[in-house]
C-alpha cells in the first residue's frame, strides 16, 4: 500500500507540475503577444517622429527662404530710398527718411 500511496502523491505532484507548466506557458504566451505589440507600436512611433522631423525641418527651410526674402526687400528698398528714387514714400513712413522695417 506504501507504494501505492507515493504513486498518488507523485500523479498529483506531476498533475500540479502539468496545472503551473500550463499556466505559466498562457502567461508567457500573453506576454509575448504583449511585446510583440508594443514593438508594434514602437516602430509606428518611430516612423512617426522621423516624418515630424522631416516636417520640422522642411518647415524650417521654408521659413528661413522667407526670411531671406524679406530682408532682401528691406534691403532693395532701402536701397530705393538711398538713391532718392522713392524719396517721398520712405518721409510718408516715419518722417525720418529712413525704411521701417515689418519687424520693428
């Protein structure tokens, strides 16, 4: 009957063994699962700060251009006004003959 006995208790030990094996393996599947996802969104955030970078930096380029070009229409206008060519618009400005600028 001994044997017996430990038969049993080593069926439910390898039934216990079997009941955590196969809860630890849902678990596993249920985490890989989650990273699989996350590296999902991962590189989905990745691509999306690459095109806001790129967007960033097209929009710099654009902005400094127009910077560019307001300055050179300062200058072409200050230079209009030096040769006394648009002598009456430039005293309409600030009576001081000079070319305001948009930004001051």
């Amino acid at each position: 009957m001994d044997q017996g006995k430990e038969l049993a208790r080593l069926e439910q030990f390898v039934d216990k063994l079997l009941t955590n094996y196969n809860v630890l393996k849902k678990e596993c599947d249920g985490l890989q699962k989650r990273l699989q996802d996350r590296e999902k969104e991962n590189k989905q955030l990745l691509e999306q700060v690459d095109g806001l970078r790129s967007d960033k930096s097209d929009m710099h380029s654009r902005v400094t251009g127009l910077i560019g070009k307001i300055e050179e229409w300062e200058k072409s206008q200050s230079r209009k006004n030096d040769n006394g060519t648009s002598a009456k618009s430039a005293s309409a400005g600030n009576g001081s003959g000079e070319t305001m600028s948009i930004f001051s």
